[in-house]
C-alpha cells in the first residue's frame, strides 16, 4: 500500500569514533538479529 510503512528492527555498532562498524536491518518487521553474530561483532570492536 502507497504511504504505509512499517518499523523494522536494526542494529547498529560504532567505534570510538562513532564510524559505524556493523550494521544489521530487518528486511521484516518480525525478524530478529543473530545474537551470536552481534555479540562477536561486539567482541571484535572491543578487542576482547
């Protein structure tokens, strides 16, 4: 339908820069993030 949009979840992971590193965005607004894929990402910027 013309006009309507829908949220859809995302994710979003910056350096101390605040350059965006990770991005991840639903293509549905039912679809969720991959927590492992996220928290590995996380480990990554943080050296950990």
């Amino acid at each position: 339908m013309a006009g309507l949009t829908q949220p859809r979840p995302a994710v979003f992971l910056f350096d101390e820069t605040r350059t965006v590193q990770y991005a991840w965005v639903a293509q549905e607004w039912l679809e969720m993030f991959d927590y492992d894929e996220v928290k590995a990402e996380i480990d990554t910027l943080c050296g950990d």
